[in-house]
C-alpha cells in the first residue's frame, strides 16, 4: 500500500499526525531569519530571555487552551493574572508572603468560579461571561486600589527569582513551568478529566448521553482556568517587578492567539496545550522581530495581526488534509 | 455475474440516459472505488446496492459530481459530460435527494424554492400528489416534521423535471402510508420516461419498484440482476461475495422465561404531547420489540427511559425499586443504557474509537482522576472485537462507514457492561451483513441475562430479534404479540391500531 503513495502525501499524512512539526519548524524559521536580520542575536542570554518572556504568555495561554476544548473561552484571565499580582504585591507587606499568595490566589480561584456558574449552571455563552466577569473585577480592583494606596508593595524574592532569575543562564522560571506544561500535557491525555474536555468540546449531546453532567466539567474547568490566571499573575509581577493595573492585560488576546496558532480549534474538541507552548513561543519571537525593524507601533500591529492570520490559515490547511 | 454493466446496455433502447464505466476514487490509501460502473436507460429504475463500505456513498458523489473520479467516465444522455460540480449535474439532468434533508430550517417553505429556483405550482402538484394535504408554502422548514421534510426534497426534485432522479434511503423515514406513496409516484413517473436510481436496504421496496439492481462490492460493480421474485438471495451472496450465514432457528426456540420481579416495568408512562399512557414489563433475558409508524411516542418513550428527557407522568421500576431518571447519568446508574437512532446524536465525531468507546467509563465525577490505561484498551479491544469494528481509520469516528460508526454507538455500552439496553432502530440505514451481527449480539446479549428493549421502523425483523413485541399507536400500547405471531402482516395492522384494545393487559400483568 504505502509503495503507492507519493512523497507529498505522505508528507501531508505526516504532517496531519503529528501537528506539532510544523509549527516547530515554523519557529526554527522565525529564529533563522532573525539571525540573518541580525546576526550574532542567538545566544544562550537571548534564548534565556525569549523563553522567559513567553513563560507568562503560554501559563495565560493555557487558561485559552483548555477552555476552547470545549469550545469555551476564558476572556477574564488577563484580569484575574493582573489582580491576582496586584492584591499580591499589596497585602505582603501588611500580612507576610504567605498569607498574601494565598489571599491573592483565592480571589482568582473566586473570579473562575464566577465564571464556572454563570457558563456551566446558567449557560450563559462563555465569551460574554467571562467578558462580563472581567470588567467586574476590574472594576472591583479599582476600587480596592484606592484603598491600598499607602500601604506600598512588596515582591517577595521567590517570585523575583522565579520571574527574573537565572542559573547557568537558564531562566529560573523553568522551574515552575516544565511541572506545569508537563501536568496539563499529561491531563489532558491522561486523565478523565481531561478526556471530558475534548468530549464535550466536540459534542455536548453526546457526553450527555454518556452519562457526563457537563455543568460539573464547566465548572471544574472554569474554577481551574481561574487558578492558572492567578499563578500566571505571580510569575509576571516577578518578571515584571512592579505592580501596576494593567499588568497581564496586554496578555489577554496574545493568549488566545498563542492557543489558536498552535493548533486549537476555537470551535472545541481539537487541539492541545503542546501546540499552545510553540505557539507562545513563535509570537514572542515574532514580537522581537518587529521590535527589530524599528517600525511604528501601528505597523508593527497590523504586522502582527497579519503574521498571525497568515499562519493559522496554512497550518489548518496543512493538518486537516491527509 | 459479469464483471460490468454491459449486458443492460444492449437490451436498452439506444443509448443509455447515464453510462458511468471504470470510475475509481481512493481517499489517501483507502480505496474506496476500484471499478464501479452503472448504465441507466430511459424509463428505468435501477437499485444500486451493496453492503456498508462497498463504496455506495462515493459512487454516488461521483455521480453527482460532488466529488471527481480518479478514473472512468460518467456519461449523461450519451454524450461525454464531464461533471464537474453538483450545480453542473443539476444541469445537465440529474438531480438527487439525499438521505439528509437539503432544505435551509431557518426559511419557510417559499424562501426555500425562491433558493433552488424551483417552479411553485409544480411543487405544489408534487406535494398533494405525494400525499401531504395541508402545507402551508410560509410553514418555517425547522418546524416541519423529518417525514414531511423528505417529501417535500422529493416534490422539489420532481418539479425540476429531472432526466435521471437520484433517491438515496428516501423512505428510510417515512410512515408506511407516504412510502406506498412515493413508491406509486416514482413508479409511475419512470413509465414516462424517467429513470431513476434508487438506493435500499429494502428488498420489498426495491422489488416492488425496481427493474434492476446494480450490486457493489468492495468498490467494484460485480453485477446487475433483473428483478424477478426471489431474488433477494441472489442480490445477498453477490453483497456478501459468499453465501450468508442462515438465520439461526436455535435464536427462536431458546427463550427465557418470564417470571419473578421484571427488570424494568413501565407504568403509565407519558412525556411530550405524543407520549400518553405506556405500560409494560421488560425481563432480564428478553428481547421486547417496539413497533410503532413514525412519531407515535416511541422517541419520547426511549429518551425517558434514557434519562434524557422527564416524564410528565407514569412511573419507571428496576428490579422493583422506583427510578429517578433526571439525567442521562441517573439512567446509566440504574443499568438503563440508550443506543440512539440517530448515531451524529451519540459520537464525539472528531475523536478516535477508542474515547468514543470508553467515554461512559470516564462521565462519572469519581472517574475524572487517572485513566487506567490498560483495563481500558482492555475493555475497548474486547468491545471492538466482539462488534468486528473495522477500525482502519479509527483515528477519527467520521472517516468510518456508517455501519461501524452505528457499531461504536454500541460497543460503548458493551465495553460499559450492559444490564438494559434501549436500541432504538439500529438497522435504519445500514447494510444486512451489519443487521444480522446486531440481531445476532442481541440475543447473545439477552442469552447472558440483559434485557433489551429493541424499537425497529422495519417490522420484518422483530421475529429475527425478539422475543415479544409492544405495538404503540398514538403515544398507547395498543397490543403484545408474541414473536412466532409477529409476521409483517400482523404487525402491520396492529400498528395501524386496527387490533382490540383488550390486548394492551397482555403487556403488564
């Protein structure tokens, strides 16, 4: 049989298998015409430094990832990361480290479970809950905000080092990271849970004839991106080192684009969070990339904007043959 | 058995209206076609048959010009016409009504012939013709009844004046009074000159109705039979390339008996505005057959049982204990296991066999932690096994044949242990070698002590699988009859509610 096949589809087929190829090779790419625009960049520092950027980028991406498995959306994480940061920063140094992560981590647990009912009990579409919930926290950071002004901030060293830090030039964030990545990987291939994700993403109908009270899944799910947003905040505010109200913001649509160009189908069941890492990774390389040419803000958006079209457009053409 | 369609071509008249020769297609390295060919004369009808996988589909997107062939021809009305795109074959004089209703449910019925360019009156003519008396051209297409929609496809395909009408499953939905309708109209409309191709699984349709049957078997035309009486048998060993294993006698004569507290006992059961008053008991180890014409309640019947839908009144016992059936997940707990008709409503298309096999193994909120990984393949191989799901593709539940996405529909619920299962009419659609596996894992099933309540719209085949069948009329059991006494005819009236009322006692005790 595959003596009759040509190169090209097998290639296609390959290709079709194992989605992750090229998008790996797309980045190798990135980075070979960055080396040609100037050369002598690619060093250990800059690779350090590139993956350390990308680290916040592909935890808020994850949030994206596993909700659009469902076909959901989770627009509130740039916030929760943000207040998460900021009640953080605010509260260590009135109640010590601790306590202030804690308190912190539990207001973005609170934010995705706002989300988790309003879309898994009261079916609200997930693009406007979680547009909603997002305005309201922020809204309530605003005013939490004007009473915490005198009471000045503090970053704990942890989170400095695991933001900022480096051994042997490689970024210390990595250790936080690779448990991470390496736990959603494995959960969304390994575990119930995770396999419900993917069911209910690619029909809903279904997993309810299969005995699966979505609503649970939903809100589990929702609770957790919530989680993830809050951990990504304490990452950033470490990388980032002041604390400010619109610190993962400018995150917000970067991660959906990370999730998407990595191969995760936004209409649900498809994808996972392996192409969502290289994803983060190709947009924070092709953000270097248009620092480099000196262009206008305004440019270099619509750039962006196009590089990112352009790319999904080909990859979903070159997986969804064969 | 020729190998091609040739000895029709001399018989006919001058040339055929549609000569399709060689035609091959292959999907990556599958091949799907390897030398199919048709010839259709004027005023014929012509059954295109072949069992699930024998590359019926893709034969008939060539010949509709959905999809190119890799090679061979497809000539209309003798010229070379090479089709290039449905709108071309439209053209050029075939037209065909598919198995899924081509209307738009968001516009009316007017809106939807504006679309298709298709002359008013003559569909109006086509419509009372078929027998839907009271439609109105502003009734929204998605508020229309799936029976009715199929009518009106083929009222629109018949106003377009067609050389050659393409019917795939036409009466797969139907009540039996619309299809001695539409089986009387294309009949008749073939002995003016039209021809048809008709695809069935029915031998009663296709003998009343057709002149030949083109049979296809893994993805080549291995011949083309007249329709005499008894051919049946012929056209089944040409499907199945040998001869089919007999039914067995040994099914009919082992049946259990029924005693001691039912498995499952329905007590006045109602639900939607269809579903009024249905009782009956269903005992571990016995197959109970539904019958029912389209829409008298058995869809609301088997998604109460399912859990999937509530009950407005009437209560449901297993093994004498009072279910609560609020969730498909209440349903499964209780051994209450649906298998629905329609198999898009029950797969993840777009995941592999195995997680649509094991899904159920994984709903349960206690189950959501690690996957045991090898009591799962486990389960899902044995599953697959004892189904023979051909599972070449099995990457993705859609690049299957329709027979064996309707396999994995099952083999969850085998891999999950089966206690009850509801079947509700499997066999729609698919070919006779799947059937006979489903009847004979039915009995198996029942044999090792599950009940099993089976609906069926083709009433020939409660005796294959059956022990006893309920007849449903308007949303009530209107009678029970034995298997040895369920021959088509008695079905038929029973069905029809033409039988004595005082039948209905029979079913619960």
């Amino acid at each position: 049989m595959s003596a009759t096949l040509t190169p090209v589809t097998r290639l296609t087929r390959l290709l079709a298998q194992n989605p992750l190829i090229p998008l790996i090779l797309l980045l190798a790419g990135l980075v070979l015409v960055l080396e040609i625009m100037q050369p002598g960049i690619l060093s250990v520092f800059w690779i350090g430094n590139t993956i350390k950027v990308a680290i916040p980028l592909a935890m808020l991406a994850a949030c994206q990832t596993l909700t659009m498995l469902t076909g959901g959306i989770d627009l509130s994480a740039g916030t929760v990361a943000t207040i998460t940061a900021f009640v953080m920063a605010t509260l260590a140094p009135l109640l010590g480290v601790p306590e202030a992560v804690a308190i912190a981590l539990a207001c973005a647990l609170l934010a995705g479970a706002v989300n988790g009912f309003g879309i898994a009990i009261c079916r609200v579409h997930p693009l406007i809950m979680s547009l909603g919930t997002g305005l309201i926290a922020n809204g309530c950071l605003l005013v939490y905000q004007r009473y915490v002004i005198a009471t000045g901030t503090l970053i704990p060293d942890a989170l400095v080092w695991l933001g900022t830090g480096r051994t042997w030039g490689i970024p210390n964030g990595l250790v936080l990271f690779i448990p991470f990545a390496a736990l959603i990987i494995w959960g969304q291939r390994r575990t119930g849970f995770g396999r419900l994700l993917y069911a209910v993403g690619s029909n809903e109908g279904a997993a309810r004839l299969s005995g699966v009270r979505s609503w649970q899944v939903l809100l589990a799910l929702y609770t957790l991106s919530g989680l993830i947003a809050g951990l990504t905040g304490l990452i950033l505010i470490g990388l980032v080192k002041t604390p400010s109200l619109s610190l993962a913001l400018r995150l917000d649509l970067p991660s959906v684009a990370a999730a998407v160009v990595g191969g995760t189908s936004i209409f649900g069941g498809r994808g996972g969070y392996g192409g969502t890492i290289v994803g983060a990774l190709i947009l924070t390389v092709l953000t270097t990339m248009l620092t480099l040419l000196h262009m206008p803000e305004g440019a270099r958006g619509i750039l962006f904007g196009l590089i990112i079209l352009a790319v999904t457009a080909l990859y979903i053409r070159l997986t969804e043959k064969g | 058995m020729t190998p091609k369609d040739t000895s029709a071509a001399a018989s006919g008249p001058g040339a055929p209206v549609l000569d399709a020769q060689g035609v091959s297609k292959r999907f990556g390295a599958v091949v799907a076609l390897r030398d199919a060919s048709l010839i259709l004369n004027r005023g014929e009808v012509v059954a295109l048959m072949g069992a699930n996988g024998a590359g019926k589909s893709t034969f008939v997107k060539i010949l509709t010009g959905a999809l190119a062939p890799d090679s061979g021809h497809v000539r209309i009305r003798g010229a070379e016409a090479r089709v290039a795109s449905p709108a071309e074959a439209r053209r050029s004089g075939l037209v065909p009504v598919y198995q899924e209703p081509s209307l738009i449910p968001d516009l009316d019925v007017a809106a939807n012939l504006r679309l298709g360019k298709t002359p008013v009156a003559a569909f109006r003519h086509w419509v009372a013709a078929l027998g839907i008396a009271d439609l109105r051209l502003d009734d929204l297409i998605g508020r229309l009844p799936l029976a009715t929609l199929r009518i009106l496809d083929l009222a629109r395909a018949l106003a377009a004046e067609p050389d050659v009408l393409l019917l795939d499953e036409m009466t797969a939905a139907l009540p039996t009074d619309l299809v001695d309708r539409v089986l009387s109209v294309v009949r008749a409309q073939a002995d003016a000159g039209r021809s048809v191709i008709y695809i069935s699984h029915r031998f009663a349709e296709i003998a009343r109705l057709c002149d030949r049957a083109t049979v296809l078997r893994d993805g080549a035309t291995v011949g083309s039979l007249a329709i005499t009486p008894g051919v049946e048998e012929r056209v089944v060993e040409m499907m199945l390339g040998a001869n089919p294993p007999r039914q067995s006698a040994a099914a009919q004569a082992a049946r259990a008996p029924r005693a001691g507290t039912p498995r499952l006992a329905v007590r006045g059961l109602a639900a939607g505005n269809r579903l009024n008053d249905v009782s009956f008991d269903l005992h571990a180890g016995e197959v109970l057959g539904v019958v029912a014409l389209e829409g008298q309640g058995q869809d609301e019947l088997f998604d109460v049982l399912a859990g999937n839908r509530r009950a407005l009144a009437g209560s449901v016992a297993i093994d004498g204990q009072t279910a609560r059936l609020r969730h498909p997940a209440d349903a499964i707990a209780a051994g209450l296991t649906l298998v629905p008709g329609d198999r898009s409503r029950a797969l993840l298309m777009s995941r592999s066999v195995r997680e649509n096999i094991a899904l159920p193994l994984v709903a349960r909120m206690a189950k959501w932690g690690v996957i045991p990984a090898r009591n799962e393949a486990a389960r899902v191989s044995a599953a697959i096994d004892r189904l023979q799901i051909d599972t070449r593709a099995q990457g993705e539940v859609r690049r299957l044949s329709g027979g064996n996405q309707q396999k994995v529909t099952i083999a969850r619920w085998i891999a999950k242990g089966v206690e009850t299962l509801l079947l509700f009419d499997p066999p729609r659609g698919i070919d006779i070698r799947t059937k006979r596996q489903i009847y004979a894992l039915v009995r198996d099933l029942a044999a090792q002590g599950a009940a099993v309540l089976f609906y069926t719209s083709e009433l020939g085949e409660v005796q294959q699988a059956c022990d006893r069948a309920v007849v449903i009329f308007n949303g009530r059991v209107v009678d029970v009859i034995e298997a040895q006494e369920a021959s088509e005819p008695s079905l038929m009236r029973a069905a029809y509610g033409l039988t004595s009322g005082d039948a209905a006692r029979k079913a619960a005790p």
